[in-house]
C-alpha cells in the first residue's frame, strides 16, 4: 500500500510512540503490547524500534521505511496468506475448468503417525 507522504505522516502518528498524555499507568503499561515475547517477530522490532528512536518519528519514516515493512509483513503475514489464497484459488479454477479431478484437487495426506 503506497500512501501520499502526508497520509503516512498522519497514519504513523495515529499510532505514535509516545503517549498523548503521560502519567505512572501509561509508563506501566505501555510495553504491554509487544512481539518480544514472540520469537518470531522479535529481531526485526528491536530493529525497528531502535532505527525510530535513532531518527525519531518523522525523519524514522522515511529512514527506516524499509525495516517498519519488514515488520509489518513478519507481524501480519498479508504476503504469506495472498500467496496461500491465490494458490487455493488456481487449483479451484483448474478444478472447474476441467484441468484437475476431484482427487487431484488437493496432494494426499501423509499417512498416519509419518511425522
């Protein structure tokens, strides 16, 4: 998704970093939501988060555009599931074009305790 640079400005400071207003709860909670936990996504936040922070928000936009990508294709998958949607949607025109048969329409499973 390609946005204008004001609407990214304005869509990346809708999710600002920094709180609008500070106090003792939202310093406890703000790092509630993370993928640290999360083995997968970690690395490529600590990138992110770090690239931010160097640059602050504005100038971090643009800077680490490449790194706040990355992340968000690890964090949400949209690639991974178009990829599996288009694949599921080839083998059902196949299927009603005549191209494949009803046993063919998807691979056998592995045969049990194959693991």
């Amino acid at each position: 998704m390609s946005l204008s640079p004001c609407l990214q400005s304005y869509y990346y400071r809708k999710m600002s970093l920094s709180p609008w207003f500070k106090s003792p709860f939202t310093d406890m909670t703000s790092a509630m939501l993370s993928h640290q936990w999360y083995g997968r996504c970690a690395k490529r936040e600590m990138k992110m988060i770090d690239c931010l922070e160097a640059y602050g928000l504005d100038k971090g936009l643009e800077k680490c555009d490449a790194l706040i990508e990355d992340f968000k294709e690890c964090a949400n998958s949209h690639k991974q599931l178009k990829r599996s949607a288009a694949m599921r949607y080839e083998r059902q025109r196949q299927y009603w074009a005549g191209e494949r048969s009803k046993e063919e329409l998807y691979a056998p499973p592995p045969k049990i305790d194959s693991f």
